[in-house]
C-alpha cells in the first residue's frame, strides 16, 4: 500500500500547495497601478519619478483616472513621446476618464496626455515591462518524507476509508473555495 488514506490526501494537497507558492498561478498575482498615485493622471506631477518606483510586469493593470475632457491618455511609439507631437505614432487612445490599461507584453510602453501643452509639461512618462516572476518569493515549504505507514486492518476498515476520503473531498473543496477567494 502506497500509505495511509489520510497521508495520500494531504500529500496531493502538499503538491497543490507548493505549486501555489512557486508561483504556478502568478498570473492572479497581477499588481494594479493607479497612475500617478493619489494624485491621479494630472498636469504639475512627476510621472518619471512615479514610474521608477514600481517594478512592472506582464498582466499588470496601469489605471488612469482624470476628468475626461480635460486630459485623455494615448500610448504611443518612442518617437512620438519624444515630439508630444501626436500626428503619427498613436497605438491606442484612451478618452473616459478611468481607463484600465492590461499591459499583456514585454516590452517598453509610452503614454502621453495630448491636451494642448499637457505633454511638454510633463504629463508623459515612459515603462520598462518584464516578463511575470516565476521565481519564488521565499523558500518552498518543506515537506515530510512519505514513509508507509502501518495499519492494522480491522471489520471497520472500509467504514473508515471511505469516511477518509470523503473528508479529503470536503478539505478539497474547502481549499479550491479560499483559493477562489484570495486568487480572484
């Protein structure tokens, strides 16, 4: 026998949980960024200096809220953000005042504010996006050494199994639940 019922249950959960925290799920683990932090996406901000101090990485979520009307959001190609001339060079725009940009590739992403005067003034700013960690964030958790365990089969045996593995069916759900819960 490979071991007990009860050594069997919590070994699979082991593996699900070690999985977990060496981040085979890391795409849940996605940051949202607010632009320009309390201060919003506004004229008179520092959005170089806000942007050096956040690592960002592919499935991040950049937020950009504003009056519309009053500033919009373009992400552009490199020569553009240079210029603030946004003639040419436009990939998407961003006009409602709470847009949500999904940064999905590696890559550099340029942003700019196209109201008149807004881009020389300062309302651009350029990211460096890297590919999500895989690494973990600290040690995996250290797993006891499956050893067989001895049973002494009796007339309640197959009572006690099956009662086993029905628990193992209920923490199951439980952890799939919490996991759900925290995850998404």
């Amino acid at each position: 026998m490979a071991g007990t019922p009860v050594l069997r249950c919590f070994s699979g959960f082991t593996i699900i949980l070690a999985l977990i925290d060496l981040g085979f799920f890391r795409s849940a683990n996605s940051e949202t960024y607010t632009v320009g932090d309390q201060d919003e996406w506004s004229t008179g901000i520092n959005y170089l200096a806000w942007s050096n101090g956040y690592n960002f990485s592919v499935g991040d979520v950049l937020v950009f809220k504003y009056i519309p009307g009053q500033h919009n959001v373009y992400e552009v190609m490199e020569a553009t953000y240079k210029s603030c001339n946004d003639s040419t060079g436009v990939l998407v725009r961003y006009e409602s005042g709470d847009d949500q940009v999904v940064l999905k590739e590696v890559k550099r992403y340029w942003f700019i504010c196209t109201i008149n005067g807004h881009c020389l003034g300062g309302m651009r700013f350029t990211i460096e996006v890297k590919e999500a960690s895989t690494a973990p964030s600290r040690a995996p958790p250290e797993t006891e050494p499956s050893t067989p365990a001895t049973t002494t089969p009796d007339k309640d045996f197959a009572s006690r199994e099956q009662a086993m593995a029905t628990y193992c069916l209920v923490f199951a759900f439980g952890v799939v639940v919490v996991l759900q819960i925290v995850l998404f």
